[in-house]
C-alpha cells in the first residue's frame, strides 16, 4: 500500500459547515487555519436543510475570501424557495467574488425519505438549478454523486441521467456521497464512464469521528456501512480516543488504496475538525506550503 507513483499530483478539497455560535465559529476557524497550508484546490461551505443557513453559509463563505487565500465554494440548494430567491443568492456570491458553486436539489423539508415536491416558482431539480447558475454568471459548478445511487432514484440508470442532465447543464466536476468500499465508486465509475459522462468523480471521504451518528446518517443517505467496519469500532463506544486512532486508520487505509488505484482528486468531509484529515493528506504526501506532489523519499518509505 501506499506506492503512489513519484511526482503525482494529488489535490484535495475540504467541505465545512457554516457555525451555529461563537464556539463553533472558533473551532472552524482552527481547522481552516490547520488544513489552509496544505492548499487545497477549493474548500466548500455547506448550506443547511431547507436553506436553513443561508446568511451563515454567506458569512462563512465571505470570510474566507476576505481572510484567506482559499478558493471557496458556495454549497447551494433548491428546496422550498422561488428562482427569484435562489438567483438573488447567486447574484450576491457572484458580486462577492465567489467563482464556484456547489449545486443541489435538497433534501425534502421533511427529510429524506419523504417524497421530494419542488417549490411551485422554484427550481426543479439540481440540473435545472445548474443550468440557472450558469445563466446568471459563468461560475464553476460543482454537483453531487451517488456510488450507491439516491435514495429517491429508482435506480442506477435513472440516477445516472441525472447526473448525465446536471453536466449537460454545465456541472464540471461530481463530488460523491461518502462511501466505505472503494469497489463501490470503481464500479460506479465504470457506469459513468460508460454512460458517457466524462468530468472527474471526486470521492468524496468521510473520516468516521463517531461511528453511531455516521451509521444514522448512512441509513438516510443510502450509503452502506460493511459490517468489517462495524466490527472494527465494536466495543469502544466509551473509548473515544481509541475510536479516534481507528477512524485514522480506517480513512488512510481508504485514501492510500483509491490513490494506489489512480485517483488523485479527494474530497474531504472534515465536519469541521482538521486532526484526521490533516494526518490522512500527510499521507497523500501533502504538506504545507507548496509540497503538493509525493517526494521520492515520501514514496520510499511509504
Ligand atoms: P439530484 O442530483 O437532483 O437528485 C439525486 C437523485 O435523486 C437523482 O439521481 C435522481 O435520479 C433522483 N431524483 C431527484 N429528484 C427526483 C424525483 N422528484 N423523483 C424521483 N427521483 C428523483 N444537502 C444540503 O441540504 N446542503 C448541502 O450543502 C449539501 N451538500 C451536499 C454535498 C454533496 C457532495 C452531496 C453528495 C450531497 C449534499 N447534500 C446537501 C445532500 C443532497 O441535498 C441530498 O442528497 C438531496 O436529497 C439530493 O440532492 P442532489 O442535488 O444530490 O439531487
């Protein structure tokens, strides 16, 4: 594990959450002040269900571009609001300089699993909202990915036309819901590959910081979580710290075979905390300052 060839390029992006209070707001801030020398080509800031943080997401996102070097992207959703609400958030990003957009249907204000009913004035779906993007100002647009389909799509046919739809409307990159078999996305990119559907499928990683609130939200999101993986968090629900060396070790041996295997785009889920992931793209070779290719002796003793 872990020869990843000399000289490659490896790029990361890390996704946050806009904070709910000052602490919050503290402990963001440390773990992009920890991860932003490591460079990463975008971080994105997520938009809560329902629209729920829009001013917070703003927020987030403007200070990062006001303070940072970081290149943010904004996550935007289409849920219960009109085209006129949803493309004054796009005017306004655009006006503050932001270049990227993270587009998405939402989940239905009930939850997932409740029957997804678009806003009557409103965008219909995430390539509608692509498409609205893209005619508003030319920013970059970023959309989701299944590996294990939606749980809405009736299957993995369906789920790739929409997927095949957001591109056509001009989405440039796929970032995957999080996954624990990397089977999973090969198989999964070999379905987009052959549905002719070309831009690059980030995956998209989760560290596992607690184990009981990752398998909840696995359940909702049709992700699966192998049993191998429940066995290995077995028995330490009152062992964070030893739970917190697992999740190290889980996440790297992930990450170190998908790079193994060729892919050298990763998205990480940090929620909001830098410590894995900050050890997960030492491994990838990453380090701060400009060291963003794998150094022969990184590859030698890897
Ligand atoms: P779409 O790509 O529009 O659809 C997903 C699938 O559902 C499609 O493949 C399609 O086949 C099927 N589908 C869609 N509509 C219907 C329908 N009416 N009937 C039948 N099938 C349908 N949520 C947030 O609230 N805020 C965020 O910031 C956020 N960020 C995310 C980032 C990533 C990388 C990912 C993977 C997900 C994120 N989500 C976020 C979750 C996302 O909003 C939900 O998964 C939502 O349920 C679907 O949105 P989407 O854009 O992925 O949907």
């Amino acid at each position: 594990m872990g020869n990843v060839e000399v000289g490659r390029r490896i790029r990361v992006s890390f996704e946050f959450f806009p904070p709910r209070n000052e602490d919050m707001e503290a402990t963001l801030w440390q773990a992009i002040g920890r991860l932003a020398p490591l460079q990463p080509n975008f971080v994105s800031v997520t938009y809560g269900a329902g629209g729920s943080t829009r001013e917070r997401t703003h927020a987030t996102v403007k200070r990062i571009l006001a303070e940072t070097m970081l290149t943010p992207a904004a996550h935007l959703t289409c849920v219960a609001a009109t085209r006129a609400q949803v493309d004054a958030v796009i005017e306004a990003y655009a006006e503050a300089g932001v270049r990227h957009i993270v587009a998405l249907r939402g989940d239905p204000p009930g939850g997932i699993g409740e029957r997804y009913v678009p806003h009557p004035g409103g965008y219909r779906n995430a390539a509608d909202l692509v498409a609205g993007i893209k005619r508003i100002a030319d920013l970059e647009v970023s959309v989701s990915a299944y590996p294990e389909k939606h749980p809405d799509s009736a299957d993995m046919a369906a789920d790739l036309d929409m997927l095949k739809a957001k591109v056509d409307a001009g989405a440039s990159r796929a970032i995957t819901q999080f996954f624990f078999g990397n089977d999973l996305y090969f198989r999964y990119l070999d379905r987009v590959r052959a549905a002719g559907i070309d831009i690059p499928i980030v995956p998209g990683i989760l560290p596992v910081q607690n184990f009981k609130q990752t398998r909840n939200f696995a359940a909702r999101a049709g992700a699966s979580v192998p049993d191998w993986l429940a066995a290995r968090f077995g028995g330490l629900d009152d062992d964070p710290a030893t739970r917190k060396l697992i999740a190290a070790a889980v996440a790297a041996e992930q990450v170190l075979d998908l790079a193994d295997q060729g892919v050298s785009d990763f998205h990480f889920y940090t929620m909001n905390r830098a410590d894995l992931v900050y050890a997960i793209c030492h491994l990838l070779g990453l380090r701060p300052g400009n060291a963003r290719t794998l150094s022969p002796v990184e590859t030698e003793s890897a």
